[in-house]
C-alpha cells in the first residue's frame, strides 16, 4: 500500500493539467526555430573563434608584407588606438540608448550595429574620441548579453544612468535635426549626445521634445552650410559620430561631410561662398519666385484665354458668312425657279394660243370647205371658174 502511494505521489495528474495549459504548443516551424537558435548559441564560441583566428592570420599577413616593402604599422593603417593614448582628444560624445520602448527588437539590434560601427571607426581613428553609451539597461542591454559576448571589455565608457546623472545637465549638448542652434566648434568641456532611436521617420522630433522637456542644450550639425541634402537632415547614430570624428582629423566640416556621407543622401555639395544666410533668404527669395510664377502662370491664361476668344470670334466671322453665302444661293436658286416657271408657263401658253389658232383656222377652212363644196354642186362651172381664177391668183 505504501509502494501504491508514493508511486500516486510521483504522477501528480493535477501538476501535469496545469503544466499543459500554461505551455503553450509549439507549431513544427517554431520549433525548428528554436532548435537552430539552440545550436548557433552552442557553436557561438567555437565560431568566434575562428573568425578571431582568421583576423589575426590577415593582420600578421598584412604585417610581413609592409616590413618587406620598408612599411610600419601606421602607414598601413593597422595599428588600434584607445581612448587612454596620449594621441586621442578630449571631446566627449555618448549614445543615449533611453529609446527602447519606441522600437521593435529589430530595430533595436541595427542600433547594436551602429553602435559598432562607432567603435570601429574610433578605433582606427588617429585622434579616437571618448566614446560613451549611456542609458544601458532594459532590452538594449539584453539583446547585447544575447548577441556579443564580451562587449564589456570594449574601448567604451558604458554607463547606465542618465546622460545628466553622469555628465551634469549644463554640460549636455543634445544634437538634434530640428535644433534651430548651428553648431560650429567643439568644446571640450561639453559633452555631444547623440540620440540612439532607430524609428524610420516614425516618431519625427520625438528626441528634441524631450530636450525641451528636460531644459539641456541642443544643436544641430553645420549640414546646410555645406551640403545641400535630398531628404530630410536626420542622419544615422553611425552618422553623426563619424562626421564628428572626421572634423576632429580634418579640422573642417566640409571635408567632414564629403567624406562620411553617404553619396544617396547629398543632392550637391555647396561652393565655398553659399553661407548659412544663404539658407536663411531662401525662404524668401522662394516666396519671390513662387509670386514670379503666379505672374507667368496668369499671364499665361490671359493669353490663352485671348486667343480662345479670337478663336471663337473667326468662328463666329465664318459662321456668319457661310450663312451669308448660303442665302445668297437660296435666293439665285429661287430667282432660277421663278425664271424657269415663267419660260415654261410662257411657253405652254404660247403652245396654247397656236394650238387654238390652229383649230380656229382648221375650223374655218372646214367651213369654207363645206361652203364651197355645196355652191360646187349647185354650179360647178361657176366653181370651175373661180377656182381656175383662184388658181391664177395664186
């Protein structure tokens, strides 16, 4: 009875019931999902490796080709620089990662990557910048322990407090698109945050809200003073660290530009003597050229409207005498009728009155016929006689 119960103890029917219904189940696509996400997790480090083992293989190849050509590490642009080198500057910029509720785990992870892309731009750079992360923590921070192991020991200041708890709000630049301040220098007591939203134009002017929200200092890059772009001015977190990085190498913000952006984003590089006042009269030299191209624009419909009415008027003159022609022969055609009714009608009445001449004179030969044929019976010799008389007349 005692084994009976322990082996009722171990079933527990009620513990698998509520099992069953808070797992939920997994469709043969899901799982398939699960069991390759298992076995890259597993080689992870086994594949890293190898991709370590491969990079060191082309850095030692590298090397041994430029010692033969008479080439040091720098003139090939191999050797990394930290932030601690007494090379690097002093100009502070950091990624505010306070965002993560706006984006989906994608967009969180191309935030990841540019993110790299940053620190591999600083490392190679010959003048790196002190690069920090701010505000890591929540999903960000997640998917970075998921995804890269080992970022902690990156040549990065990764903090998760606000930008003011650890840089204090009066040295906070916050560059932002819609900033109507122009930055123009770098100051090494300021510190130049960037906005790590990945949103795709979703939430537009989201990070200059909060600015003003929070009272720090805002501004934007010097971008319309020297490229003319054919879209909006938002740029990507990769972006803006690498043109402020290349202004620290070139010393100059067109250079900066020319180099760091991206050819589908300039419509054209301004010359040397477009200034930011430029930018400012545009609005009102565009006003002079939209009122320019009302004028032409109206004076256009003058004139078509002009030449619809001569249209219309040498219609109307052709109209007119086509009418007039029209008349003029209805009128020789009836005149032509009328002339033509009375030759026929003069022509049957001059047949008519020859046709009762004729009987007239048929008539009275008849008569003088029958006169003459009775005297002919009565006197013949008479009649012999005229009619010989009437033979000679004749």
């Amino acid at each position: 009875m005692e084994g009976k119960v322990d082996c009722e103890d171990d079933t527990n029917p009620e513990a698998e019931a509520l099992e069953t219904e808070v797992m939920p189940t997994l469709s043969k696509n899901q799982l398939k999902k699960q069991l390759r996400l298992q076995r890259w997790a597993e080689t992870k480090k086994e594949r890293r490796k190898k991709e370590k083992e491969k990079i060191k293989e082309k850095k030692r190849k590298m090397l041994e080709e430029a010692r033969q050509q008479g080439l040091d590490e720098e003139s090939l642009g191999v050797k990394k620089r930290k932030m601690s080198d007494p090379e690097a500057s002093n100009i502070r910029v950091a990624v505010d990662c306070a965002y993560d509720s706006l984006m989906v785990e994608s967009d969180v992870k191309k935030l990841i990557k540019q993110i790299q892309r940053c620190y591999s731009e600083n490392r190679k750079a010959n003048k790196p910048l002190q690069f920090y992360v701010s505000n890591l923590k929540d999903k960000t921070k997640q998917i970075l322990d998921d995804v890269i192991e080992g970022y902690q020991k990156w040549d990065i200041h990764f903090r998760e407090e606000e930008p003011e708890a650890t840089f204090g709000a009066d040295n906070i630049v916050y560059l932002a698109a819609e900033s109507p301040n122009m930055l123009q220098d770098l100051d090494p007591n300021k510190v130049y945050i960037i906005g790590g939203l990945v949103d795709h134009n979703h939430h537009k002017g989201y990070c200059y809200e909060k600015v003003l929200e929070q009272g720090w200092s805002h501004a934007q890059l010097p971008i319309g003073d020297f490229v003319k772009l054919n879209s909006r001015k938002v740029l990507a977190v990769n972006h803006v660290y690498e043109i402020i990085l290349a202004y620290i190498q070139l010393g100059n913000w067109k250079d900066a530009f020319f180099q760091v952006l991206p050819n589908r984003k300039v419509e054209k590089f301004l010359s040397e003597n477009n200034s930011a006042h430029d930018d400012m009269n545009q609005s009102s030299s565009n006003l002079n050229e939209a009122s320019v191209d009302e004028q032409d624009q109206n004076a256009s419909k003058e004139e078509e409207v002009s030449v619809v009415n001569a249209r219309q008027e040498e219609e109307n003159h052709s109209v007119d005498d086509r009418t007039s022609e029209d008349g003029d022969s209805d009128d020789d055609q009836r005149l032509g009728k009328d002339l033509q009714n009375d030759v026929i009608s003069s022509v049957e009445n001059t047949s008519s009155t020859c046709t009762r001449s004729e009987n007239l004179i048929n008539q009275s030969d008849a008569k003088e016929f029958h006169s003459e044929k009775l005297d002919f019976d009565k006197k013949p010799t008479v009649k012999v006689d005229e009619c010989g008389d009437k033979d000679a007349l004749s």
